[in-house]
C-alpha cells in the first residue's frame, strides 16, 4: 500500500518547534541542571568547578530523592485510608448473553479515569482505584468475587445487574484470612506465580471475538475458552484452593523519558512492524517531495490487524497472579503443573500469549546464565510464597512497597532486601479482560459453580390490590 504525506512542505518547521517545546517541557529539570553545572565550569573559580559541580549535583539527587519519598508516604497514607469490600457475584442459571455484556460492565463501571491536582497528586497523595477480578476454588466449589472500593459497591451493583439481571451480589468476609501463613505451624502450602505478556502490549491474546462468541451461537455450538479454568477449579478436593486474581486500573502506564502512553507505545510498536517494507520514494509534486511507500507481505496482516484493534479499545493496566494451595498432606503437586496451563487457549504465539514470572520454587531467580546455576534455599521459597500471600490478600500491584523502587538483581537482592518479587503490570483492554474473566454459558455443566436456582420475574401488571 502507498501513503502520502499530509503535510505541506512549509510545516515541517512547525512540526520541528513544536518538538522541541515538547522536549523542553519534559527534560526542564534535566536541562536547568546541565546548565548550573556549564555556569560552574565557565565562571567557577580554578579549583572549585568540580566543588560547584558536585554540590549541584547533590543537590538535585538529595531533591529526586525527597520528591520520591514524600510522595511514597503521602500515597500510602491515601491507600490506607480506602474501605474495600469483597463482592461475590452468583451467576444466573442461564447466562445467554455473550462476554461482550462482560466487556460492558467493566468499561463502564471500573474505567474512572481523571486527572489529579497538584493538591490532590502532593499533598494528599489521591491514586485512582484499583479493583479485583477474582476467580476462586474452595474444596472445589468456584465462586466469582470482585473486590472493590466502598464508595464504588453501588456503581459496580447497578451496572452488573444491568448486564446481569438475574445474578445475586453480596458481600463475604475475604476468603484468603482463612490462611494464615504458608508453611511453619499453619500446615498451608503454596505455589503461585504472576503473569505478564510475552510480547509487547499492543499485541493481543486471543480474545471471546476469536472463538466466534461475539456473535452469540446456540448454546451447543459455543467454545467458550474460559471452561477450561472452571473445569480445573471445580476439580479439586477438599483442603485445596485454587485462586485466581486480575487487578485493574484505567492504564496511565508511561515508556520512556517522553513519558508516552500505551496508546503511542502502540503505535511506535506497529512503525517498528512496518519499517522492513517501508521506503520513501521520490515525488513530483514540489509540496510533497518525498512520499511514503509500505508493502508489507500478507503473513503481517493478522498481526497488523490484532494490534490495530486493540487499540480501538480503552485500556487497563493488569496484574495477573496464580495461587494453588493445600493444607497438609492434601497439596497435590500436579496441580500446580495445572495451573500453568490456564492460559494456555489464549495463545497465539505470532500475535501474543501470556507467559508465566516469578514463580515461588527453587528456581525463582534463574533467569539469566550465572543465576541459572543456583536454586533458592527452602528457606528463601517460603518467604517468597509468604511475600505473595500478603500481596494477594493486599489486592497490591500498582502502588508497591518502597523496597520495589531499587531493583537489584539475584543473588545481590537478599543482602539488601529480603527476598521478593518486583510486579510487572501490562495493559489489557476490556475484550481481553472480559475473556478471561466472564460467565460461563450452560454448555459448562460444572456442579459445584454455583449459580441462581431458579429465575426472577416480575408480577403481572393485573394482581388485585
């Protein structure tokens, strides 16, 4: 395909000073630094450009880091201060409504995105909310819940029953208080790990549109691609758990010093897709001396294609984690090779595919050559199945303890910090949220999924008063 460029030839000034009022809008510290440190050094004094030098410097580094520590504190007084409730969501007995309802309930009742104040940002330390899909298995009956802020229960109520009609909501004690801690005198066992894409973001996995669910067939044709985890939470016995949790937050992810969004990353993703058949040819019209050619080959489509809608819809930053659990002699290792497995439908390896991270076994912090020759001691597991247990019942992801804003790699971490895992956000839109994360329709014939018994209906408009 040929591209003509849009702008005349004069605009390319315009186009060259708006850079660079961009570049200085963002790099203005950076650049007020570079400048003291030119003054010291043509005005100092023989023999004190480098004392001037070091003392602006350290200044700015002093600043940096009372900047970052005031406004860590100043955040987790906020986040300590949000009422949360756990909601479980009964689905009805017949769910004939495709996951694009599901798709619907997330956008509008979980996408609250605004822009903070100065007061709000620096004083107050105000984060946008944070909420959590939860798919769960107790001694093998599955329940659906939602943890989200207080003053948000009504939103998220009204909007489900307005997709949902025939679903129950309440509000449970959170279920993961049961365990108390992993290993030592509780006799609870774990193994967890967390979740990230294996490809850029833009890429998508395969979604609910892909198995043809967007176009609602008869029940007995539907390939629902989230039976699979149903299926494998309603398998287990008694004394296990299986939990799975997907926190959200309207995406405000940035990449680079440009501290662009996912929307451009996208974008700069799809350029870098384009640019092997790409090449600019000349043109004989004087305002357009050069044009755009890509021809790019037919096995990139799909890919163009997937990225492309993707971004067509609002994104969410994500954090994905998995947990099996077994008290005593009840863990069954085999199920934790399961739950590697859950993903495993959404795969599509040339467009994207979610890839499993910081498992707790011994092989945690084998990630690179050197470190591949050393296991995490018992000792170290356990604190990284703890770790993750406090993260999980913490619903925590996107504002982590302060100890995650200095990333040493293994084995230099554990002399510095206890050990732990740094989370790794992507971003997900509401189609792929929705497919890892809906109803299951009556083709999923597990018993111990707990739906509505029966159907409410309305009474007749003719009852006598």
């Amino acid at each position: 395909m040929s591209e003509k460029g849009a702008s005349g030839g004069g605009d390319w000034f315009d186009v060259f000073v708006n850079s660079i009022f961009d570049f200085v809008q963002k790099n203005w510290l950076r650049i007020l630094l570079v400048f003291f440190i030119y003054l010291a050094w043509k005005f100092g004094r023989e023999g004190e450009v480098l004392t001037l030098a070091l003392s602006v410097g350290g200044v700015y580094i002093l600043a940096k880091i009372a900047h970052d520590l005031w406004l860590h504190y100043v955040r987790q007084n906020f986040i300590a201060g949000i009422d949360w409730v756990l909601l479980e969501i009964i689905p009805p007995r017949d769910v004939v409504r495709s996951p694009k309802a599901m798709e619907l309930f997330i956008t509008n009742a979980m996408y609250h995105f605004s822009n903070k104040g100065g007061l709000e940002e620096y004083w107050q330390g105000a984060v946008w909310f944070w909420y959590s899909l939860e798919i769960v298995s107790i001694d093998g009956q599955v329940h659906f819940y939602i943890n989200t802020p207080t003053r948000i229960r009504n939103l998220i109520e009204t909007q489900m029953y307005a997709q949902f009609p025939q679903a129950q909501i309440r509000a449970v004690e959170d279920y993961t208080l049961a365990v108390d801690e992993i290993a030592g005198k509780s006799g609870w066992n774990m193994w967890g790990c967390e979740w990230r894409l294996e490809k850029p973001d833009v890429f998508p996995i395969r979604t609910y549109v892909d198995f043809g669910l967007d176009k609602d067939p008869k029940e007995e044709f539907k390939v629902d691609p989230i039976t699979p985890v149903i299926e494998l939470f309603g398998s287990i016995g008694k004394g296990e758990q299986l939990w799975l949790q997907i926190v959200i937050t309207p995406s405000k992810q940035t990449y680079g010093l440009d501290k662009h969004n996912w929307i451009q990353e996208g974008e700069e993703q799809i350029k870098k897709l384009l640019f092997p058949f790409t090449r600019l040819n000349k043109s004989e019209n004087p305002n357009n001396p050069l044009v755009t050619e890509i021809r790019n080959p037919a096995y990139i489509d799909p890919t163009l294609k997937a990225a492309t809608n993707k971004l067509l819809k609002l994104g969410f930053d994500t954090g994905i984690r998995s947990c099996y659990l077994g008290k005593g002699v009840a863990f069954n290792a085999n199920k934790r090779r399961e739950l590697r497995l859950i993903f495993r439908q959404y795969a599509a390896p040339y467009i994207n595919e979610f890839k499993r991270i910081n498992s707790t076994q011994a092989d945690a912090f084998a990630t690179g050559f050197l470190t591949s020759f050393f296991m995490a001691s018992n000792k170290t597991v356990n604190r990284l199945k703890n770790r993750m247990l406090i993260e999980y019942r913490e619903r925590e992801f996107f504002h982590p303890p302060l100890r995650h804003s200095i990333k040493l790699p293994w084995p230099l971490s554990p002399y510095i910090f206890p050990n732990y895992f740094h989370p790794h956000p992507i971003v997900l839109n509401t189609e792929e949220l929705a497919t890892i994360w809906h109803f299951p329709g009556q083709i999923l014939k597990v018993p111990t999924l707990e739906r509505i018994e029966s159907k409410e209906a309305s009474p007749p408009t003719n009852l006598p008063t």
